[in-house]
C-alpha cells in the first residue's frame, strides 16, 4: 500500500513509498481504510527536518496526525464497518506519569508520550491504518468531506476547555473574544466563540484572500489593525500567531479578568523590548490570566466532534483550499501562501 514517509532529521527526505507494510495488528483491532489527512506545519517542520522521530528501531517516519477514515473492520464492536473514524494523535507515556494515567495525555508531564506522525508512533498518511478503540473517535456521516479538520479542533476544544475552567475562579460573563491569526487554528477558535453566543473578533495581517470572507460569514469581525489599534479590550485572547509582538500585545489588550490562551509556538530567538514591571502591574490589577495550551485528551476530542457536527459544512468546507490527491503528494506540502488547510486525499 501507499504511505507518505520521512527520515526524521534529513531534510527533504519526503516521498511516496508504494509497498509500505500493511499495518501490524498490534497497532489496534479497528482496521481503517484512509480518507484523506490535513497538512499543517509540524509536518512542514519535520520534513525540514527540524522535528519528528520515527518509531523504535525504523528509520523512517509515516507523516499524518490529521486523520480521516472509514472503517473496514472492527472486531470489538465500537464501530461499524463504513463509520467515519479518526485517530486521536497522542498517546500517554509508558511509565505513566499522573496526568498520563487519568487519561489526560495532553497534560503528559514527562515528555515520554508518543504522537502519530509525529514522535515514535507511524502516522495516518498511508492507505491502511489500524486504532485501538480507546484512540478511536466516531464522527457523523455528514462530517466526509471534512472530518480531517477533527484534530485542530481538538486543539481550539480543549483552548476553550481550560478558558471555562479558568473563569470559573469567579463570576464571569464574558462578552468579547479576540483571536489573533486566521489560519485554521484561529479560525476555528473563532468558530467555537461563535457557538457560545460570543462577540469575536479576528485579527489577521492578511487583507485580501479568503479569510476576511470567512470570518464574516460566520458572523465575527475580521480586523487587519494592530492589537493595539483595537477599541475594545477583549475578555478572552485566543493568541494563534505565535508572533512576539502580538504575544505581548494581547496580554496588555486583556480587559479586567480577561484570560489570555497561547496557543502558537514561536521560534524563538528575537528580542523585543519590554517594561516587564508595567506588564506585572497591568496583570496584577486586572486579575489577568496567561496560560498555554497544547494539544488534547480524549474529551476534547468529543467536544470537538460535537463542535464540528454542530458548524456550518458549507463553511467548515471552505477552510479547505486545496485537496492534493495522494499521486502528487509532493504538492500538499508545497505552501502557496493563500492557503488556509491543504488535505492530502486518498480517494482521488
Ligand atoms: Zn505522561
């Protein structure tokens, strides 16, 4: 069968293997046949060869952690031959550790989790793949054409998960949502701020494509200004850019108990200047919260599927740009700039 494959740390070791192994049967009893998978930049990255580990004793790498598929088999009984399934992308350390043993493996706290396609674990961009029901997330049948977009969500799920956790520290109403960045990470956040009944505004350098359109269609305000230039101080950041200057930005933007989440990794290695004292008492006298958010458990997951079965499709369907049949693979990895998700299809 067909797999798109690294050799983690080799730049440019990207290609199409045609006689890839079927997937062992220890990968897990529920046997998929692939969909499609998402691009985004970890996959960029590892093919730099920045990042990414291929599993023990192999050397090289199956790429994909945004999976989509239907089931061909599944002797357990959780699915049904035919249901749309995604693989939940983490999995908790062997030792394990505390969070990793109540089963919030995205709170790992010894590094030693493994992720699909990503670290130690072979990923979703191969015809055939196998899941164990518990990494198993059922999606509903309307969900096909964009079920890959599951794994973001997840992320921007689990974001909002621990924003209502943080402001249940007092009583809290909260109006206003900025989120800065509209790629897909960003536009999702705004999509799950919608749905609680939020006033969003979406802050993006782009003023042309497609991303003013799509703020406004799903009701938010796009706003090509800078964070400071806005005229309302937001209850929540959702920060998706990872930019330093916009990081900064947003934790003095926050109105009085506003929580920021951080959710973009900076590359790091520029230094910008900053009056951490005024900084410190703008935090303090506003009882403002700053905190990271990285990947995400199993509930998040659900919630995210809810979150998607509960969107527009035709919206949903419009974060998709591009979708790169698995023959010229080489081109979903190629960045156009306009793009928002780029989905590697496997039935085309
Ligand atoms: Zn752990």
């Amino acid at each position: 069968m067909r797999a798109v494959t690294v050799a983690p740390g080799v730049s440019d070791s990207l290609r199409l293997d045609e006689d890839w192994p079927e997937p062992a049967a220890d990968e897990g009893a529920i046997l998929v046949q692939a969909v499609a998978v998402g691009v985004c930049g970890t996959d960029q990255e590892i093919i730099a060869g920045e990042y990414g580990e291929a599993p023990p004793g192999q050397d090289r790498l199956v790429l994909g952690h945004e999976s989509l598929g239907r089931v061909l088999e599944d002797p357990t009984g959780t699915l049904k031959p035919g249901d749309l399934v995604v693989g939940i992308v983490r999995h908790p350390d062997p030792v394990p550790c505390v969070n990793c043993a109540a089963g919030e493996w995205d709170m790992c706290r010894n590094g030693r989790y493994t992720e699909h396609g990503i670290k130690g674990l072979p990923g979703f961009a191969r015809d055939r793949w196998r899941v164990q029901p518990r990494f198993a997330v059922g999606l509903d049948p309307a969900l096909a054409p964009v079920g890959m977009l599951l794994e973001p969500t997840s992320v921007v799920a689990k974001a909002w998960d621990h924003i209502e956790r943080i402001a249940s520290r007092a009583v809290w109403q909260p109006q206003s949502v900025l989120v800065t960045g509209a790629g897909p990470i960003g536009l999702l956040a705004a999509l799950l701020g919608i749905q609680r009944g939020l006033s969003v505004h979406v802050l993006d350098r782009n003023k042309t494509g497609p991303k003013p359109e799509l703020v406004r269609s799903l009701g938010a305000t796009y706003h090509t200004s800078t964070v400071a230039e806005l005229d309302f101080a937001p209850d929540v950041v959702v920060e998706c850019t990872g930019a330093p200057v916009v990081v900064l930005d947003v934790m003095s933007k926050a109105g009085t108990n506003g929580i920021v989440c951080l959710t973009g990794v900076s590359s790091g290695g520029r230094t910008i200047e900053l009056d951490a004292g005024a900084m410190n008492r703008e935090l303090v006298l506003e009882n403002n919260v700053v905190f990271g958010s990285v990947n995400a458990n199993r509930r998040h997951w659900e919630l995210a599927a809810e979150a998607l079965a509960r969107a527009d499709q035709a919206w949903l369907n419009s974060l998709i740009t591009r979708r790169v049949p698995v023959s010229s693979y080489a081109d979903a990895y190629t960045s156009t700039g306009s793009d928002i998700k780029v989905v590697l299809d496997f039935e085309q």
